[in-house]
C-alpha cells in the first residue's frame, strides 16, 4: 500500500541542492491527485519505492514525485 494517498496535501522536499529539481520544486506545496503504482521497490528492494506520486501544485503544476521527496503539510 502506497504510504500517501490521493487527496493528502504535501510539501515537496529535495534537501540535495545538487538535485535538478531543487531550485524548481523544493518547499512547494499541492495536493496529492493520484498514486500509480510501479515495480521499482522490486528493483530498489522498499516497497515505497513502487509508487510515484501525481501532486498537483498549488500553482496548478501536475509534477511527478516519489515518496523520497514528500512531506505533510
């Protein structure tokens, strides 16, 4: 079972500011609009990693994420 779920609210938390996504998505927040579920956490070894994560932004961006990278609100 994926460890968030549609409709939970999140902050997007990249701490490695070496990390593409950094300066574009670290500290913003969304709404979390559907998990779809994939077979990396068979690659991986963690099941959480199976699961990535369509948050819809609060500026209306839809980005994809992975459970690594969110926070509650």
């Amino acid at each position: 079972m994926a460890p968030i779920k549609a409709g939970d609210k999140v902050r997007i938390d990249i701490p490695d500011t070496t990390d593409p996504d950094h300066d574009r998505l670290h500290g913003e927040m969304g709404t979390v609009v559907e998990v779809v579920e994939d077979d990396l956490g068979g690659v991986t070894g963690d099941s959480r990693d199976s699961y990535k994560f369509r948050v819809r932004l609060d500026d209306d961006e839809v980005v994809n994420t992975r459970w690594v990278d969110l926070r509650p609100v």
